[in-house]
C-alpha cells in the first residue's frame, strides 16, 4: 500500500441519482467501505465519498455526491450536477416505478451537465432475482436507445459494483485520451493533478522534452 | 557558552515548527474538497434561490420548501455571512415542522455551525439527531469530519502559539546574548 494520499494525477466527480430507495447510498457504502449497510436511512440532502482508484497505471480519485431521492430534496440536489464527470443512475430491478422515473432523471442529467458527462445506467439489487420487476433487456434495451453504459448490481452482495465505478471511470479517461473532453473547460468535472516533483512518477506518464534545453 | 547553545536550540526548534506547519497543511491537502464542509454553493445556484424566496417573501407565500432551499444553499455559500442567515432560517423552520423536516434542519444546522467553527454548537445537533437514529451513518460521518476539523483547528493553533512562543523565546535569547557582550 504504497498509495499515499497525494499519490493520484485526475479528480473526476461522480454524482449518484435516481428514485428514493433504489439504493444509492449502499451502493456508495459498498464502493467506498466494501460493506453492506443493511439499514439504510433516507439521505439527508447529499452525502460525499471518495475513492482513489487506477484506471491505466494512472492513479485517479473519485469525489462522488449521493443525491437524497427525496423529492423535497430535488430541487437543491440539481445545483450539484454542473461539472459532473460521471453520473450513476440508478433504478431498483424489483420497482418497475423506479424505471419508469428514469426519463426524468436522465433529463435532468442531460440538461444540467455537460454533453461529454458519461452516464451509467445501474439496476440495482439484482440479489433479489424472485422479485424482479424490469427485466434485463427492457433495461438494456432503453440504455441503448439513451447511449447509456448499463449493468445490474447489487450493493448488497457486492456483485458489479466496482464495475460501474470503474467503467465510468475509464471511459472518462478515455474521453480525455481521445480528447473528445476538455480538460481545460470548466465544467468537465476533471482536475488533472500534476504529480509533484519528487513523488514517484508513473512510468507510462510522458514527460515533457525540453527543446533546445543545452543544461 | 550558554549564549551559543540557546539559540541553536531555538532555530532546531523553529525549524520543528516549519515542518509541523507544513505537515499539517499537506494534511489538508492544500485545501481541496475533503468532505461536506468544504464544498460550496455556486453564486448562480444562491441567487436564484434567494430571488424565489424574497418574491414569496414579498408575496407571503413562503413555503418552508421555498425557505428551506434558500437556507441550505445559504449554509452553503463560502461567506460566512450568508451563512449565519442560513443558520438564523434554519432555526426558525425547525420550530415548526414535522419530524423529517426538522432532522433536515438540525442536520443543516449541524453543518453550518460547523462552518462558523462554531464547533461544540455543531455537534451538539449532530448528538440531537444520534439520539433519534443512533445508527444513522450519514450523521456519524459528519460527527467525525467535525471532530476531524476540530483537531486540526487546534493544531493549527497549537503550531501558531508555539511558533509565536519560539520567536519571543529567540529574541530574548539574542537580547540576552548581546547584553552580555
């Protein structure tokens, strides 16, 4: 463990969104902690959570925003979407009105963050197979349709999890490799983080030449 | 001989200080967002919720939506100003409402006090809200980020006094050496 905690060159931020009880915040809890908060109460307006993961060999942190689901919170919540990087957006298999709501989240997902934020579609609670609700196609099949990455998870085994955060992640890396996203437009909900001197160096990192440099 | 040594220990011990002080900030990760309570609303987001509270204001339409939004965006501006009028809506609404709206209220309030370094105030609410819900992570996270902010504000402290301590100490050291020339 030799990941200290200054050790990570991009900053991406991740918002969470989606219905009430679909499981955000446990989803954030098993990412984060790798635990399964049982008893789960409603978010009070937004929770924070961080997360240094590799994407590359590029060490990268994760500032995610846990949105409460709670209409009465909904208002307020959007003003944390501008200069997302990521946007989970999470429905619950086994409450096909948590489907439904979708639409509407993904709307404002779209209309408040920028064109390059990548959306993740996440069907959560996939353990409870019994009382499936939406089944896996429809889901993909709307995905699809919205240009969304898609998975089912669930936060309480564990199972994909760290997929969606990481697949995220990668493809916002790549939208920055490919430079289809701008690091330098303010709203790109990407800080790069320039290592230190003195701090180990990533290999793969390429360093600036200096031309004409006669030292 | 006592001359020499004394301010040889002085500079050591400054020098302890300017390292203490530089950990310390590193710590802090130059300043970065680390939790709920270094983030901040964005002046756009402000206005726009204080422009629907004073309209109903004018119109006595308050909602205590319309004053809650308000008065969480307040708790969240940078300015401590704003955020003592974000505190002051707070405890206004929380006489009133029901039970969920005010364990938002008292949640808010416990972040915002926070943020004026009212510190033992702030976590007086979040003990309010364990009472209720001991279990609730979401609060236990703040406590501790609280606490966390409270150490840190001590140390800082600490490292100031002390290095204001060394300074006096080294100029009486040096004024102690000259007159004994």
């Amino acid at each position: 463990m030799s990941a200290g905690p200054y050790n990570y060159s991009y900053i991406f931020k991740y918002i969470i969104i989606g219905d009430m009880g679909v499981g955000k915040s446990c989803l954030l809890h098993q990412f984060t902690e790798k635990k399964f908060m049982a008893d789960c109460p409603h978010t009070i307006g937004v929770e924070f959570g961080t997360r240094i993961i590799e994407v590359a060999g590029q060490k990268i942190k994760l500032q995610i925003w846990d949105t409460a689901g709670q209409e009465r919170f909904r208002a307020v919540t959007r003003s944390y979407y501008r200069g997302a990087a990521g946007a989970l957006l999470v429905y619950d298999i086994t409450r096909r009105s948590t489907y439904n709501h979708l639409s509407s989240w993904l709307s404002d997902a779209r209309n408040l963050t920028n064109p390059n934020t990548v959306i993740f579609l996440i069907g959560n609670k996939s353990d409870l197979e019994a009382q499936r609700d939406v089944t896996y196609e429809e889901a993909k099949q709307f995905a699809d349709e919205n240009e969304l990455l898609f998975i089912e998870a669930s936060a309480k085994t564990g199972d994909n999890v760290e997929d969606a955060f990481l697949e995220t992640a990668k493809k916002i890396y790549q939208n920055i490799q490919d430079g289809s996203l701008d690091l330098n437009a303010a709203e790109s909900g990407v800080q790069h983080k320039p290592l230190q001197p003195g701090r180990n160096q990533p290999q793969n990192q390429p360093n600036p030449t200096k031309e004409g440099c006669a030292c | 001989m006592t001359s020499a040594v004394f301010p040889l220990t002085v500079y050591v011990l400054v020098f302890i200080t300017i390292v203490f002080a530089i950990l310390l900030e590193r710590e802090t990760d130059g300043g970065k967002m680390e939790d709920v309570l270094d983030e901040s609303v964005s002046e756009e987001d402000l206005r726009k919720f204080e422009r629907r509270y004073h309209d109903s204001l004018a119109q006595g339409t308050v909602t205590h939506v319309i004053q809650f939004e308000y008065a969480w965006c307040l708790i969240r501006s940078k300015y401590p100003t704003d955020v003592k009028r974000g505190i002051f809506l707070l405890e206004d609404l929380s006489k009133g409402e029901n039970e969920s709206g005010k364990r938002d209220c008292i949640y808010y309030l416990a972040i915002g006090n926070a943020k004026i370094k009212e510190y033992s105030k702030a976590l007086g609410y979040t003990k309010v809200l364990l009472q209720v819900e001991p279990g609730n992570r979401q609060v236990q996270t703040l406590k501790h980020t609280i606490e966390k902010r409270m150490e840190r504000e001590g140390l800082k402290g600490m490292a100031i006094i002390g290095g204001a301590a060394l300074a006096l100490g080294s100029l009486i050291g040096l004024g102690v050496a000259l007159a004994r020339k």
